[in-house]
C-alpha cells in the first residue's frame, strides 16, 4: 500500500472510530463498554438454509449469512453496567427478549438475534404456511441493529445504540438459563428516567413515555408537542435503511427540559435492510405490497411503512414540503460516506461479501433520498387529518387563490400549529377538534379551493363559514355544529391482551362511526387497493371452472366499507368450454347506507337442464326414454344481464336494493336434445326487461367493516350461538321485447343455524325455502328443485313448475382439526332434503326426499370445505362439493 494510500485508510478509520465512539449532539447516549474476556463463534441460525429450487421460488434473501459462523463477545454479567440482574421476560410478537437491571441504575434489553415466535393464529402451527412464514424471516439481517446508530448520531437523532453479544451459559441468569443461555443477540439501554436517580435518566432527559402515554398527553392539551422536524429525520432514515416495522409501539418519546418538545427515540431495529426475494414472492407482491425489496432504488414509502402510516400521518403533518426538503438536504449532507463505512463496520467481518453489497445500496438510496421523500410527502399532503386535542380550541382557516392556511390555538395564545396547504399537493384537510368547547372560522375567496372539513367532537361547537369558492358561499363541511356530547373514540376497552396485541397505536383519532343505526369502529377513509380476486366453481356440467379477477376500492371520508368498488372476473369452464366475463360496481354515500351498485356479466357457461313441466316428469320412462341424468336434458346458453340498482344497508351483512334487470338468452339448439324437440316458451332467443327487488339479511355481526389490515386474515368468521339469514327476491318482467304477456317471479329462503353446546359443539342446520311464478313465463325462469340449492340427491333442476317448496335439516359435527399446507378441520355431517314442485295447483307425486351423509375437511374454517357424501340416490351415490349447501 503507498504512503498516500495509507493515510487515507488510516484517516477513515479514525473517522469511523470517532463516529462509533463519540455523540454528535449532546443528547446521545452510549452503552457501556463490552469488557468481554471471551468471545463465540456462532451462527446466527442454521434453520434458513435451503436448496436451489427453494431459493428460486423464495429468495436467497439473507440465508447465507444467517448460516455464516460470526465471532461475538460474551456479555460479562458481572462487568456490563456495574453488573446485570436479569428481571422479567419481555418482547412483541415475534422473539421474546430478556430485561436487566444494571447496578449503574440503568435498565437493559438483550433481544436474540433469531425470532422464534410468529404472528399467526395457533392453528396454522404446524402447517406448510407456518413454515413459509417462517422461513421468510430469513429476508432480515441477522444483525441489523447494531448498523443504524452511526447513522442516527450524525443526524442527531436520539437513539438507543445496540450492539452484538453472546449470552453466557451463567448461572447469574437464574430462571431464565434455559431458555436465552448461549443465544446471539444485542443489547441496548431501555430509554427511561428512573423514580428516584436522575442521575440514570436516559441521555439526561427530564421524562421519558413510550407511545401510548404520549398519544394521551398530544390528545390532552397543546402545551405537549413533538419535534416534528427531528421525526421526520427519523422516519426518513428509516426511509434509507429500508425498515418496514416502524409502527407507534416502536418509539419511545424524551423530554430534555421541562415543557419542552418530546424528541423521537428509534427502538427495535432488527427490520433494517429487510428484503423479500424470490420468485413467488415477487408474485405475491402484486397482493401484498408490504413484501418490499431492499435495492439502490426505494420501494413505495408507503408500502414500506405500511404498519406506521396513520402514527407518521399524525405528527408529520405540520411540515410542508420546503421543510421535507431541508430535512432531505441536512440527511445528505450529515450522512457522509464515512458515516456509511461506520453503520457498516459495526457488522461482522464475516459478512464481508453482503456488507459491501449493502454499503453500495445505501449510498445511491443516500444520494437519491429526495425522489423517495418526495413520494412520500405526496401520499402524506393529499389527504391531511389535523388532530386538535381535549382543550378549548379555535380553527382558523384562510382561503386564498386555491391554497388554504390552518391554524390552531388555545385562548389568546399564539397558534401552536400553523401550515400552509396547497391545492396540487392535497385535495382535502380534514380538521379533528375533539372535545371541548371549540370555534372555527373560513374566510377568504378563491375561483377553486381544497375541500375543508371541520369535524367538532363534543362540546359547544360554533363554526362560521364567511368564505366563497367558484361564486358559491359556505363551500366547508361541519359536523357536529352546537352543543353535543356522547360521542365515542372507541366501542369498548381493549384488554390488555389485545393492547399488547395491536402495533399500531390509534394516532389518527378518529370517532366511532355511525352506521346500521349503531355504531362501527374507525374503518380506512383515503385511498385507493387494487388486489387480484380468486375463486372456484364446480357443477353439474360445469366441470372445473376457476374464476380469476381484479377489484379496486377507493376509500373515503365516512363512507362504509368503501367509497366505491370495481371489480372484473373471468372465468373459464373445463366442461362447457366456455368463459364468463362480469363486471360489478359498488358506489357509497357518506354516513349513509345507500349506495348505486351495478352487474355486467357475459357468460358462454350459464348450464340448465330441462326435463319438461310437473311434479311427476320422467317418472314413468316409457322404452327408449333417456335417464334423467343424460346429456339430452343439457342446454348451454349464452347470457347477457345488466342489473344496475339503488340499495340500502341496514346491517353489515344485510342489504335492501331495487332496479332494472335486462337480459337477453340464447339456448343452443343441438339436434336431438330435449329442448330442441320440446321448443318451450323462451327457446331459442328471448330478450326480456323489467325491476327486481332483493333483500338479504344475516343475523351475524360483520367481522369486518373495511378496516385496513396487515395481511390476509385467516381467523374466519366467529358465529354466534344462534343466527340466521334470509334471502327475498321480485321481479317482474313487463309485456315488452319478447315478453309476450307480463310475469312475475317471488322467491324466498330462510336459514337458521344453531350451536348444540355439548361435546364438539355440532351445528343444527335448517333451510326453507320456495318460488312462486305468476302469468307466463319463459322456461328458464321456471321454480326448479334438484341440485344443492333444493334437493341434493337428485340432479340438477330435476323438476319445473310454476312454484316451488323446499326444506332441509343438517347436522354438523366437528371432529378435530391437523396441519397441512394449511390448518385444516375434519366433520360429519348428515341430512334430509324434502322438496317438490306444483303447476297451475297441482303436485302429483308428492314429497321428492332424499338423505346422506359424508365428512368435510375444511381449510382454516368449516365455510371453505371439500364436502364427500353418500347418498339414498342409486343414481347419485356420491356428491363431492365445495363448501355446505348452505
């Protein structure tokens, strides 16, 4: 190496060894010194390592160097902080870490390098998905705490520094030998102000809370705030590292004089450099973008802090775009490349390889942090929810040339926030004021503006709006104007369990909705999700026939679950040979159960069969006859239906709606089948409109009313003890088109399901139903039974008539549940089905009835089932379907 070269590296290291050693502000903190005498070489976990074809479809990620040996000191449980006592067992959901008290009067945290507990239902233990879960835990770096400090002390930003040890196999650790002896990990200082030792407080800070108690102090009063601008730098490092789990309960707050700002400190950084590789896992993150890749470019800001949105929307939102961009200025400038070589250093050397992978990566994501800041104020600014607290409060709102001016305050105090909106960057400002007795004022006059809202909360409210937009005067919403009270920020108190439980803490605080005439927790008012669809069809001539689609819901203020909803699906008939294409719509209106919704469908695969009118048809075969079973009853039919509507929801699961149906039918006219020769009335073409009104109502609470979710929930619905559904159904078809005399068609079905608490707890099962036609009708639109909608032992629309009766009692009895490819639950199940049909009043034949009995498996609950049964039917001895018959 020549001399010059020499003093460069020389002059890097020292500069590296200053950057680890020494605070940039004189609110960092330190740890005490790894005084170790021995030293491990371990692997952080042997259990990622996996063949080609595993890594193909589900990444390298960072499995080599989970496997890799690394040499760490072992913590002294004598020297660290004066000497160490283990307390008390803590952590989230995924690794439990182990507590010390330090004899310096500080707390630490030792949290294993490896996480062994995952969040899902315990059911899924076991299971193939359990394992791939698990195994993409491989798509963190093993020690990615130990990188972040460097950066974060040249920002100046408040931190708890982590760094690698061994837990020794000591008996000083007591109870908890066992279970942490031996392990890798890191240990940091736990960011607290101790009763009684001021002298121990964390970074000399005069308070310390962690994140639900500063939610309640911001909630409160004014005269607590956060230092928005040292938050952003936070969250825009997090940015750089590419850290996905930065939710509220990730943070613990400082105050380092008294009623001054509460500064961010950054905890648990075992997410940074997270990277999902792999082939499937590429296609999955079509469904759920959260699966971010760690490259020289940055994912979707919002993708990757997809579970700290809402808590960075709260305290980010008094900073507008030129503040973002000195922040982003500060970062570039404070983050040197010697500052990088640090964060780096601080890795084992045995990673050599993947270290100077990721030095490269953070230096381009560094140097390119204003595109991914950018896009991520834009998604911040479009929508803006202002948050007032509890105190007596008054809104200003300025309206000039299109931009809007916001301020807070209390009394005769100077606002305590002030910002200016403006109208390329956000489309709507909704303003919280919360309790207490509040004012807002709107003033000003502009061509165009941004949509206000002003939401009062209870208290007296008194709002004037004095300000125009286009020519029109009173242009901003209010709610809750006058004296009011009784309204909720919750339906209930969580439990502890279910506090512990929940990541994201509820900085957005926003009431409890109205609706269905009761009240419905918060669900996602902004945006936009666009998923795939899914889904599976078989039948009687249908053979096997997937349905493949994509929806897309826009979300909006008050509007439940959704603003609006498109979706299209295709699906493809193995047995027909045919495809069906539909398109639905769904448009909501605010605080308010109405809603315009609409079907489009195509389908080359709408199969009936037709065996003549009569209660008794085909019962006699005369000599030559074909079985009712055969393909001469078959007809295919191309259909065409458009039924826009206006409903009502009157319940999550219930639904009222009236409109126009149009549809026009074409039976194919092969040779020598039965409705070819018969020629009934709506064979071969018939075109038909008219109005149909339906109604459906479900006993059963909603499980979901559109709140945002982290992932798929597999936990299914939890049924009451006794709940029912009912399903009505008029339509009438006007002499117009090729309706040669007006008909009409009524249908009902009820269902009742009942839990036996005894043993397994089975299920009684009861279904009535039936269909009465008035006037002429065409052949299609006939009262069928036969098929799992009727009469399951007999086929398909078996019998036509001008009405209908049917009824149904099953017993369902759960037998135990195993893992597979995913958790599955085993049953029993029998029933008997009774049914017939009438014509002009008459039903010669009587009662058709029928039995069985059989086993479903099921997949993570009982409604998505194989179902085998056998039968009383010699002609349908075995039925094999997907899901109940109801």
């Amino acid at each position: 190496m020549s001399s010059i070269r020499r003093k460069h590296a020389v002059a890097r290291a020292a500069f590296i060894a200053t950057i680890l050693a020494s605070p940039a502000t004189a609110w960092s903190q330190t740890l005490p010194p790894i005084n170790s005498r021995d030293s491990v070489t371990l692997k952080a976990s042997d259990k990622y390592e996996k063949g080609a074809i595993h890594r193909f479809f589900f990444g390298d990620n960072y499995r080599d160097i989970w496997s890799t040996p690394i040499k760490a000191p072992v913590l002294d449980l004598g020297d660290f902080a004066g000497g160490l006592k283990p307390t008390e067992i803590g952590g989230g959901k995924q690794t439990r870490s182990l507590r010390f008290q330090g004899a310096n009067g500080r707390r630490y945290v030792f949290r294993p390098l490896y996480k062994a507990l995952l969040d899902l239902p315990d059911s899924f233990r076991g299971t193939i998905i359990w394992n791939l879960v698990m195994d993409a835990r491989s798509a963190s770096h093993p020690t990615a705490p130990v990188s972040p400090p460097p950066v974060l002390r040249s920002a100046g930003i408040l931190h708890a520094p982590a760094v690698l040890v061994a837990m020794p196999d000591d008996a000083r650790l007591g109870e908890y030998r066992k279970k942490f002896a031996g392990i890798l990990g890191t240990i940091e200082e736990i960011p607290e102000v101790p009763e009684n030792n001021a002298a121990a407080a964390f970074a000399g800070a005069t308070d310390v809370e962690d994140g639900d108690d500063l939610l309640e102090r911001i909630n409160k009063s004014p005269k607590d705030s956060v230092n928005a601008r040292d938050f952003l730098k936070a969250v825009l490092i997090d940015l750089l590292l590419n850290d996905n789990d930065r939710h509220g309960g990730q943070w613990r707050w400082a105050r380092m004089a008294k009623d001054g700002a509460w500064q961010p400190i950054p905890r648990d950084r075992d997410k940074v450099f997270i990277d999902y590789e792999g082939f499937l896992v590429g296609i999955g993150r079509g469904a759920a973008p959260t699966l971010v890749r760690f490259d020289a470019t940055f994912p979707r800001p919002w993708d990757l802090f997809d579970n700290g949105v809402e808590f960075e929307r709260r305290l980010l939102n008094e900073l507008e775009k030129p503040v973002w961009d000195s922040v982003v200025t500060e970062l570039k400038t404070a983050i040197t490349d010697p500052v990088l070589d640090a964060a780096i250093a601080a890795q084992p050397r045995e990673y050599a390889a993947s270290n100077r992978e990721i030095l490269a990566k953070l230096r381009a994501r560094r140097d390119n942090l204003q595109s991914g800041a950018n896009a991520y104020y834009a998604y911040m600014a479009h929508t803006v929810d202002l948050h007032a607290t509890d105190a007596d409060e008054t809104a200003t709102v300025e309206r000039s040339e299109g931009a809007v001016t916001v301020s807070l305050r209390t009394g005769n105090d100077p606002p305590y926030y002030r910002r200016r909106f403006i109208p390329g960057e956000t489309r709507e400002i909704r303003i919280y004021m919360h309790e207490g007795d509040d004012s807002a004022t709107v003033t000003g006059s502009a061509q165009s503006s941004i949509l206000v809202r002003v939401i009062g909360g209870n208290g007296n409210n008194h709002f004037v709006d004095n300000s125009t937009v286009g020519g029109r005067s009173s242009p901003t919403r209010f709610y809750d104007k006058g004296q009011v009270s009784g309204i909720k920020y919750e339906l209930r108190k969580r439990t502890e369990e279910e506090q512990n439980d929940e990541p994201a803490l509820p900085y957005n605080r926003v009431p409890v909705l109205r609706a269905y005439g009761t009240g419905v927790e918060p669900v996602r008012d902004r945006g936009t999700r666009i998923g795939p669809t899914f889904g599976v069809r078989t039948g009687h001539g249908l053979g096997f026939t997937p349905k493949i689609g994509v929806a897309r819901y826009k979300y909006g203020f008050r509007k439940i679950p959704y603003a609006s909803m498109q979706s299209l699906d295709f699906a493809y008939s193995t047995g027909v040979k045919g495809f069906e294409v539909g398109f639905e719509t769904d448009n909501r209106f605010e605080s308010s159960g109405l809603h315009i919704m609409s079907e489009s469908r195509f389908s080359q695969i709408a199969v009936a069969d037709f065996r003549g009118f009569g209660n008794d048809a085909l019962e006699e075969l005369p000599a030559g006859t074909p079985a009712p079973d055969s393909r001469f009853y078959r007809v295919t039919q191309s259909q065409y239906l458009f039924n826009p509507a206006v409903g009502f929801a009157f319940a999550p699961r219930s639904d009222i709606s009236l409109g126009p149906i149009v549809r026009y039918t074409v039976a194919d006219s092969l040779g020598g089948r039965f409705i070819s020769q018969a020629r009934p009335y709506g064979f071969r073409r018939f075109g038909q409109a008219g109005a149909q009104l339906r109604l459906f109502h479900d006993t059963r609470v909603a499980a979901d009313t559109g709140r945002k979710r982290g992932g798929v929930d597999f936990t299914g619905i939890v049924n009451p003890p006794l709940w029912g559904s009912l399903e009505l159904a008029g339509t009438v078809f006007p002499a117009m088109w090729d309706v040669e005399s007006t008909y009409e068609n009524v249908s009902a079905v009820a269902a009742a399901f009942l839990t036996i608490p005894v043993g397994p707890r089975p299920i009684l099962a009861l279904r009535a139903g039936g269909q009465k036609l008035f006037g002429d009708f065409p052949w299609f639109d006939a009262a069928f039974i036969g098929g799992s909608g009727s009469l399951r032992t007999e086929q398909r629309q078996r019998y036509a008539g001008d009405a209908s009766v049917f009824g149904s009692t099953e017993l369902r009895v759960p037998l135990g549940k195993f893992a597979f490819i995913l958790p599955l639950d085993i049953g029993l199940l029998g029933f008997v089905d009774a049914a017939r049909v009438y014509l002009d009043g008459e039903s010669p034949g009587g009662w058709h009835t029928g039995m069985g009995g059989g086993f479903w498996v099921g997949v993570v609950n009982p409604g998505t089932n194989v179902t085998v049964v056998a039968t009383d039917n010699k002609d349908r001895r075995i039925l094999v379907s997907l899901g109940f018959a109801f």
